[in-house]
C-alpha cells in the first residue's frame, strides 16, 4: 500500500515552454504532498508544501508564479514549471502523507528528469 | 526549528562488514526520526522509523537504527552489507505534530565493495 506514482519520469522540453508534473496517490488520500528538488547527490531540497482544496505554501527563494502547484482533490497534485530556462533542469520528487497520523513516513514518487534544452 | 546532520558524506565497506550511518538531530520536544533510502534517479524509499518506545528498531532489508536521547542521536546500523545496499541514505526529522514536512540530513553515499 501507500504507492505514490509520479508522471512523467522524465522530460526533455525547450526553453520557454512550461512543464507539468503530476504525483497521484494510487491507494489512499493524500492531505498534504511536497514538492522538492534535489542536485545531482545533494539533499532534497523542500519548494513547497501543497493541501488540497487551498494555495500552496512556498519556502522562501522559491517563484510561486514559475513553479505552479495545484491540489484539486485528495489523490492528484501538479507542478507547472513555466517558462522553464536551462537553470531549471533537476530531478523534482513529491512526497504525500496520508492519513495514518504524525508518526507515519512520507510516500514518495520516483521523481521526475527535468531537462531545458 | 528542527535540524538533522550526517556528517559523513561517503561510507565505504567491504561487503559481509558491518554498515554504520551516523545521524544527529536537533529539535524541540521529541522528536519522530525516520530513515530513507535512494537508488539513482529514483525517490525515496522508507527504511525504518522511530516514535517511542524501545530505542532501537528495526526496519527494511535488515536494517536498524539505534535512538540515543542522551547523544541526539539515530544512527542506522545493519550487521552485514550487501553490493546492493550502495546508495543514497537520509536521516529525516519531524517535531512538529501538527506538520508532516520533514527535515532531511545531507545525505550520505554508502558504497559496498565485493
């Protein structure tokens, strides 16, 4: 149980043009998911903390307005990089906690490639 | 505000030793430690946690980690490595029970030699 799936594995896109990432919750209901970013053998880097049904909650130095999240229900988040540039290539990870309580693990999705030509 | 270090970066053995990754946190109030594991270009994988109770436990593929309050301390320990168990390993924090984030270590890269 607690599979969290994230499409797509991978992408290449052109500078400019905007990405979507999903990260689903296949067999329970997520009331938070994370949204991360992490350099090649660096720690995860935490960009913001999504709930459903409200506004995204990002850390600071992260653009809100270049890395779009949305949480429409209790299984699906998104992540739209816009108008994405070569700098924002890296492997982004979501994460989803469901509701077993403040003791349970965070689920996580296998990432994401994000390569800008 | 809650902090984790691995102060090693890297960790090498031989397979068949034993594999010690070192962890310390710091936090206010007790704190929920979790261990994490990554394989190249995949997320991560849930190893073992601690919440109460008795100080060392035990989790995934063998592996256990040790809580020491005295020392902040939750170091993940596993009698004898394996080749496969080369990856990628996070210490995690939680300490605020009404918040699930996660304060995530560095990381620490074990390599396992044949």
């Amino acid at each position: 149980g607690a599979v969290v799936s994230q499409h797509p594995s991978w992408v290449i896109c052109k500078s400019g043009t905007s990405v979507k990432i999903e990260c689903r919750s296949l067999d329970f209901q997520a009331t938070t998911m994370f949204w991360y970013r992490q350099f090649p053998k660096q720690s995860l880097m935490l960009m913001a903390t999504s709930n459903e049904g409200s506004k995204a909650t990002y850390e600071q130095g992260v653009e809100k307005d270049k890395f779009l999240i949305n949480h429409a229900s209790l299984t699906l988040s998104t992540l739209t990089v816009t108008s994405a540039h070569p700098e924002d290539s890296s492997f982004y990870i979501c994460s989803a906690a469901g509701t077993e309580g403040y003791n349970s693990p965070l689920h996580f999705g296998n990432g994401t490639r994000l390569t800008v030509t | 505000a809650q902090s984790v270090a691995q102060p090693e970066d890297q960790v090498n053995v031989a397979e068949g030793n034993p594999l010690t990754v070192k962890c310390t946190y710091s936090v206010s109030g007790n704190p929920y430690l979790f261990w994490y594991v990554q394989y190249p270009n995949r997320g991560l994988q849930f190893l073992l946690k601690y919440i109460t109770g008795d100080n060392l436990v035990k989790g995934s593929y063998g592996f256990e980690a040790e809580f020491n309050k005295s020392q902040t301390s939750f170091h993940l320990k596993k009698p004898s490595a394996l080749v496969s168990d080369s990856a990628l390993y996070f210490c995690a924090v939680r300490a605020l029970y009404n918040d699930y984030k996660l304060s995530f270590g560095a990381g620490t890269t074990v390599t396992v030699r044949a």
